[in-house]
C-alpha cells in the first residue's frame, strides 16, 4: 500500500504563502485545525467566567450581617429595635467593624470597641461571631480567586496549546511533498541490502532541510544497521543523511518507522562540575543535556529552593518535565509557561525552581537562551568575554511569568558557560562577573569538562570555604563539521 502526499512547495517562501493563505486540502490538516479552533473556544468558556472578587459585595455584607444577628440576637430584648427602626446604624456598625478587621486584623482598634460596647448589650459575643462569619467569608473569597487564577492559567495552556497545534498542522501541510524519482530510487537501493519500504514520506522543512520518513524491515533472516540504510539514503538524495538522535540503531524484520534527517554543520561538546552544599553528595541543582526534533540541542539547569534532596526533587521534578516537553516538540517559551502553571495551580505552598535553558540550533551555529530567575550565563568568543544576566522569576511563584530570550549567533570554537546561584554568591558581591569573566579567559583549554572544573576550583580557592550553597557548572562547547 503506498500512500501519495500532496507536493505543497519546495521553496521556502513559497511554505510560507500556504501557510499565511491557510490552502490546505490534507484532511488530517484540516482536522488538527478543527480541533486548535474548538480548544480557543473552550478557553474563551473559561475566561468568560466568573471574575476576580477583590471585595464583597452589598449583598453579601448584608447576608453576613442576617448570619450574626441569627446567631447573637435571637434572644436579646433590643433585637427588635436594633434590627427594625435602629437597622441601618446596627449595619453601619457591623461594615465598620469589618472594614476594620480588613485593614488591622482581627485586633480592632479601642475606638471601635468602645462603640460597640455602647451600642450592644451582647458585644463581646457579637463582636466574636462577626470575625468568625467575616473570616469564612474571607476564605471563600481567597479559594473562589484561587480558583479563577486556576482557570485562567488552564485557559492560557489550552491557548498555547491551541496555537502550537495549528502552526504544527500548517507547517507539515506545506512542508510534506512527493517526489516520486527518489521514492523509487530509495526503494531500490534499501531492496538490494535486503530491506523492503512499504511508506516513504518527505518532508523539508521552514530552512530547505531534507527529513525522510520510512517505513520498512528486513527481509527473513536479515538485519540491517540504520547507519546503513542513513548512507544508502543519503547516496540517493545527494545530500548528507543521519538517522536522527535516539533512532534504534538496527532494522529487524518487524515493521517499523525510522526518521533518517540532513546532516548539521555544527555540533557540540558539553563539560560539568558540581559539588553540594557543604560537599553534600546530593545536590539541588539538576541538569539536562539532549538531542532536540529539528537538528537542535538542549541544555537545561534548574536550581531548586534550598539544598540538598529536596531542592533536588523540585529541581529534578522540572527537568524531567521539561525534558518530555521539549521532545514532544513544544516550543521552549511554552514550555516554561505550561510548567509554571502545572507548578502554580497544583499546590497550596511555594515551592520556586529556575529555568536557565540553552537551545543549540547546529544548522545555523547560533543558541537561543531562556532565563527564569536564572543566574548569568557567559559565552567565550575568540575575542571577548560576554555576560548574559535576567531580573525574571522563578517558575512556580506567580501565574504570569516573564520569561527573558536571547539570541545569539556563535562560531567555531565559542563556549557557552552557564551557572547556578551558587556559584556566583560565593564570590563578592559587585565582583562576581568580572571575576567569573577573568576565571574563563584564564584557561586556554578546549576541553568543555577541564573547563568546568577549572572555573569550579578557582572560586572555590578564591572563597577559600566549605561551599555554602549547591554549585554547579556547564560548559558547552560549539565547533563546526
């Protein structure tokens, strides 16, 4: 069975006018468009709901006053007048008496006492129901925000993930073409070394790379490496083929898929150091270096509250989520988003991690930088030294979160060095960059891992201490094919 796809475009402007001018005729496309555009309605639902209460209203003043005169008046001998010709001066009292509690707390002041014991046969008692009534009002009102803050962070995901839907929809709609010849061709070639093609699916995507899909096995009694089948389809489309990252390395006689992509012309080598908190073994700081869809790379460091395990399950928890995320595909901003809302709605107390990510595209040689409360990031270049700072907050304190991009073209030879707070707050403060600058120009070594561990020892002389905080390094090397 051979399914025929569509030929779109070839160029890269001519993908971008299908996209623009939505012409799509693949049913699978116009589908995933139907179902991004059913989950922004379903996010408008939930932003049309109830709003932020940041006060109670005249009712529900008037329905906290009826609780407490139910509760303390029922058998008092000046109910009658209190509640009937003297109603609205004993509703005066009781908003006067919770605007108080509003802004002093439950300590009210001798003024407002005082005017109450004048006026209430019953006042401690009254006094006493009121703050208890105000109080579960209160709480209602924080859980009823609580909840609108929730919906709102779901509605913004549903949003994001909505968009990201319908741009992977478009860009596969005018990515995937047809080239009958080289279908052929490949088929040939893989059937001679005893491997049989049953789908071929060709797609290039938005920088006129070559990504070739096949679907195939071997014959009985055979198999076959994937580098092999990598170097035959790379024979055939004349261009440099690899299988991509994490691709199983053998072709059996069981069907399966194998994505075989254009080579890079960078790649990168990467170093760490670390040391714990009183050179504790384990530390908070986690990290996370991966092969990314689309010839990129990824490097991930997050510090956690505190030290030690704890800061070492939160930080971990957030790389392992980021990890999924990014493999999926998600784009990095939004998948620092939609982590910091996961964090923000599914717990009562904070619990705050940074984010100090760097994605490594090896077509172009450049790396983009996302900072969440992360610390300065360095790149050696051959000639100078920069610093790379950000004033944003960790994920898992607020819903709306600044998140900082940076882009910057790199070279053969340029380093990438990031690190943790703690290794910036052993040294002294004001001095910190200049002294961690001073430290990276300080050792000629090409190797990412000498590097790290250069840089680590020389603060740690420098301070002349037991760490007090988790330190971490990595260094990231970038050099051209």
């Amino acid at each position: 069975m051979k399914t025929i796809y569509l030929l779109y475009c070839i160029r890269g402007e001519d993908m971008e006018i299908v996209k623009d001018r939505e012409i799509f005729s693949n049913p699978y496309i116009i589908q995933m468009d139907k179902f991004a555009d059913s989950l922004k309605h379903l996010s408008e639902t939930f932003l049309y709901l109830e709003d932020y209460k940041g006060t109670f209203t005249k009712d529900e003043i008037e329905e906290m006053f009826l609780r407490v005169s139910e509760r303390v008046c029922a058998n008092c001998e000046k109910r009658n007048w209190c509640l009937g010709e003297n109603r609205i001066h004993t509703c005066q009292m009781v908003y006067e008496i919770l605007c108080t509690v509003e802004e002093y707390g439950a300590e009210l002041n001798t003024e407002v006492k005082r005017k109450l014991q004048k006026k209430c046969d019953m006042a401690p008692r009254f006094l006493r129901e009121t703050l208890e009534v105000f109080g579960d009002a209160k709480q209602k009102l924080l859980w009823n925000n609580r909840i609108v803050q929730n919906r709102e962070g779901c509605a913004l995901s549903l949003i994001s993930f909505a968009d990201m839907i319908q741009k992977a929809a478009r860009t596969l709609g005018a990515g995937i073409f047809a080239d009958e010849r080289l279908d052929k061709k490949i088929r040939s070639q893989l059937k001679r070394v005893g491997i049989r093609v049953i789908s071929t699916v060709f797609y290039m995507s938005e920088k006129g790379k070559y990504e070739i899909h096949l679907t195939l096995k071997a014959q009985k009694g055979q198999c076959v490496a994937t580098k092999e089948v990598a170097k035959i389809v790379s024979i055939c489309a004349g261009r440099p083929m690899y299988p991509e990252a994490g691709e199983q390395p053998i072709i059996w006689e069981e069907y399966s898929t194998v994505i075989i992509r254009e080579g890079a012309r960078f790649h990168t080598l990467q170093g760490v150091a670390k040391i714990g908190k009183g050179c504790e073994q384990i530390s908070g700081d986690t990290f996370l270096m991966t092969a990314l869809p689309g010839g990129k790379e990824g490097v991930v460091l997050s510090d956690g509250m505190g030290s030690g395990e704890e800061a070492f399950r939160e930080s971990a928890m957030v790389v392992e989520m980021m990890e999924e995320l990014l493999m999926a595909g998600f784009p990095m901003k939004m998948a620092i988003q939609m982590l910091n809302t996961a964090l923000v709605m599914g717990r009562e107390e904070v619990y705050f991690s940074t984010v100090d990510m760097c994605v490594f595209d090896l077509y172009e040689g450049s790396c983009e930088l996302l900072k969440a409360g992360a610390s300065t990031t360095f790149i050696r270049y051959a000639d100078r030294t920069e610093k790379i700072t950000s004033t944003t907050l960790p994920i898992g304190v607020i819903q709306n979160i600044e998140i900082d991009c940076i882009y910057r073209e790199l070279h053969d030879g340029d380093f990438v060095i990031m690190v943790t707070d703690g290794v910036m707050d052993a040294l002294p403060v004001g001095e910190q960059e200049s002294l961690i600058g001073k430290f990276i120009r300080g050792t000629e070594s090409q190797n990412p891992k000498e590097m790290a561990h250069y840089i680590l020892e020389q603060v740690l002389e420098w301070t002349g201490e037991v760490p007090i905080d988790d330190m971490t390094i990595i260094v990231i090397g970038v050099w051209e094919l």
